[in-house]
C-alpha cells in the first residue's frame, strides 16, 4: 500500500524540482535582458564617467608639469579614444549580452535584411 503514495511523493518531489530548474533559469535570462538595456548601459556608463572623473584630482598646475597646453590637439586626440574605446566596450558587452557574439548579430542582420527582401518583392515564407 505504500508503493502508489510514495510514487506520489516522488512524482511532486521531480515536479517541483524541474519547476525550481525552470524558474531558476527564467529568472536569470530576464536579469540579463534587463541589464543588457540600452537605458542601463547608459546610466551604468554616465555613472561611470561621473565617478571616475570626480576620482581623479584635478590640479590647475597638471598643464605645466606635463609641458603641455590645454588646448593641445594630442591631448583631446587621447581623449576622444578613450571615449571612443568606452563606448565600444558597451557595445560589445551588450552585442553579446542579446546575440551571444558578434556573429550572432550578423545572423541576425541578414535574416532581417534577408525578410525586408523578401517582403519588398513580394515572396512569403
């Protein structure tokens, strides 16, 4: 007689634990979605920018120790690459944060420019 209830038992037990398994995991793709948002990214990035530049201590006198002028092109060359190289690190994070790598991205493109393509002369898939 105990056969049939313990089946029971461990038919709700398996049940359950494949229910923790799938929620566990819908939890996770949903934290990643919300944290690979453009919106996110922005903010994490201002927030970035922010506390690094209020990290760093400013001194008026930096432009004589270093020989250099504040209006020297080299100086705001550097700073535009670093910029530059910020905003390319975002993007990459969030590129394979949505497509899994860069390649994924580019299925992803052809398949929609692919559709577009289709559409425009009038095929259906």
């Amino acid at each position: 007689m105990l056969d049939p209830e313990i089946d029971t038992v461990e038919a709700r037990i398996t049940r359950r634990r494949h229910e923790l398994t799938r929620v566990t995991q819908e939890t996770g793709q949903r934290a990643v979605h919300m944290l690979s948002s453009p919106g996110v990214l922005a903010g994490a990035a201002a927030l970035g920018f922010l506390v690094g530049g209020g990290a760093v201590k400013r001194h008026h006198d930096s432009s004589a120790r270093s020989g250099r002028r504040r209006g020297d092109p080299a100086g705001r060359k550097a700073k535009r690459t670093g910029m530059v190289g910020a905003v390319m690190t975002g993007a990459m994070w969030l590129i394979r944060a949505r497509f899994g790598s860069p390649a994924g991205l580019a299925r992803y493109l052809l398949a929609r420019r692919q559709q577009a393509t289709a559409r425009q002369h009038g095929y259906q898939r």
